[in-house]
C-alpha cells in the first residue's frame, strides 16, 4: 500500500543524483542547480516533472550526457543519445508489419537494472536478427547507445547500438513502473499515475470484512475464518478529469481520508452529503490500476494510493529545515 511513497522517495533520490550531476559538470554548487529547477519549474507551471527541468537545465548549461550512461529510473521523455546497461528480463514475439506497401518488423525486449525496468523497442533489421537469432536473450545484460526515450519506451534506431555486456547485475526490479500519463492514453490493465482532478462524487457504498484476512464477509461468515466480528468498509467513486479526458475512479478504505474526509464523514451520508461539494474540483495524484468495469462496461480506476499534488515541494522543504 505504500508503494506510491516509495516511487516519489525513489524519483526523489534519483532527482538528487541528476542534480550531483550537473552541479559537477558545470562547476557550480548544487543548491545552484536546484534553484534552477525550481525557477525552470516555476516558469512552466509545473507540468514538467523535477528530472524533466533538471534535463532543461543541463542542456541549457550546455552539458550534454551523452557519453554517460544513465539508470532506467534516469530515462526522461524526449532523452536521446541514451545509454543504460541492463538485464534482459523477458522477450516478446517479433511482431511484422506492412506500412505503406512495405514490409518491416519491431522486436521488444524488457530490460531492467537496479533501478527500473523499461521496454527496449529494436527498429533495425540487424538489431531484430540479434534477438531472432537468439544472440540477445532472456538472462543476458546488454549495453544500450544512442536510443532515444519516447512513451515511455527506449527505442533504437539504426544509428543506436546493442550489444551483449560482460558486466554482472544481479539484482533487478521487475516491477512495472509507474508512468504518469494522460487520461485519454489509458488502457484496462495498465498501471497509472495520473494529476487529475475530482470532477464528480458518488455517496459512498459500504461493505464489511473479515477482521483477520480482509475478505468480503456475508452475514458474519468468512469463507476462511467461519463466524466472525465484520469490519465495516467504505468505498467511494468518484469521477476524475486530468483535462484530456475523465474516468471513473473506485477508492477504498483508508484511502477516501487522503481526501479530507473524516471517519465520520464517510461512515454517515448526511454528513457525507454536507462535505461532498468541497470535494469537487480537489486535485491529488492518484496511483492505481485500470480495468474494465464489466457492469457498466466502462473502464475504471481502482485508486490504490493518493498524494498531494505539492508533496514534492513539502519534501523538499522539509530536507532543507535539517
Ligand atoms: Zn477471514
């Protein structure tokens, strides 16, 4: 459940990391740096993230990083010239295509280093032949040039270079990361970070719970433990918009007080309906998955952690009050 806490906290070390970076290259102090961003961020209203400025920045100071090879977590949208070193943690089928009287192909691979993983696109008939003929596969760590970062993937072109690495990694995350992206780029089964405001509210359904396992229970009985004491839980829906596009969201639990709301509030709809209109044009970054809701067959947002949208900033106070 804390696994939203943890991206910011891993986004964050990465940001301090980036910022050593630059201050070293350019020669200048790394409160320097970060004044930078922040002023960068300032200026284009934070809708760029802190990395991202970071990178404005740097290039900027007319430091380029394309001799150095960067962490998975490092990779920025829009980053060409890229270098990561990485293990290959799945192969997907080599998927032909016919564009324009043309025949070609694409071949994907997963890649990942202690850091994150990313999905590695090959465009280039000689890279594709490497995975096809078996040369690059599931186990081997690779070396990346010259890719470029876009939607989130690491594409090569014929310009880039792939290569087996005598390097060792041991340890990889394999965990799908978190991407923020816009509403109307979602599809059911993806994993979401979104900016997005509340746009409607639902009165709150409620349910009850196992004390001991947290299942569902029905009239006291619990398909593991027999009779017991119910919990009783909450869940909300809500409507959400990031101005692209709005999903419906479900949250649950504890997670409805991350938006303000009391116990009391959301255990009592009178009271529940007195608070409702203040929920109403909130914004948080919510982190969830989406599926397919098969009653409305609608996609839905099952919300599974919210932040404050300045939690960055609170951080980031906070780390200069020691
Ligand atoms: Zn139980």
């Amino acid at each position: 459940m804390s696994g939203g806490f943890v991206l910011s906290k891993g986004i964050m070390d990465n940001y301090i990391q980036l910022v050593e970076r630059i201050a070293s290259a350019a020669h200048v102090e790394k409160d320097e740096i970060e004044r930078k961003v922040e002023a960068k961020r300032a200026k284009l209203s934070g809708l760029v993230s802190k990395e991202g400025a970071a990178q404005i920045v740097a290039a900027e100071l007319g430091i380029n990083f394309d001799k150095e090879r960067l962490k998975i977590s490092e990779l920025v949208q829009g980053m060409k010239r890229a270098n990561i070193v990485g293990k290959i943690i799945e192969t997907f089928p080599i998927i032909s295509f016919n564009k324009n009287g043309k025949e070609g192909k694409v071949a994907r691979v997963t890649v990942a280093d202690d850091s994150s993983n990313t999905k590695v696109v090959l465009w280039d008939t000689h890279h594709i032949s490497l995975v096809e003929g078996g040369e690059l596969k599931e186990g081997d760590v690779i070396e990346v040039s010259n890719a470029s970062v876009r939607n989130g993937e690491l594409h090569l072109s014929s310009f880039s270079d792939i290569k087996k690495s005598s390097e060792r990694i041991d340890a990889v995350v394999t965990k799908k990361p978190l991407m923020m992206k816009k509403l109307q780029d979602v599809k059911p089964g993806e994993s979401l970070k979104t900016r997005a405001l509340i746009v409607q509210t639902f009165d709150p359904r409620y349910f009850e719970v196992c004390p001991q396992c947290g299942k569902k229970v029905a009239e006291d009985q619990c398909i593991n433990h027999g009779k017991v004491k119910p919990l009783q839980r909450a869940l909300l829906n809500l409507v959400l918009d990031d101005g692209t596009e709005s999903l419906r969201a479900v949250i649950f639990g504890e997670h409805i007080y991350k938006l303000g709301l009391t116990q009391e509030e959301v255990f009592s709809l009178e009271r529940f309906s007195e608070k409702k209109h203040s929920l109403l044009g909130e914004e948080r970054f919510f982190v969830g998955n989406v599926r397919n809701n098969a009653l409305f067959n609608t996609m839905e947002f099952s919300v599974d952690h919210i932040e404050d949208v300045n939690v960055d900033l609170l951080i980031h106070e906070l780390e200069a009050k020691q």
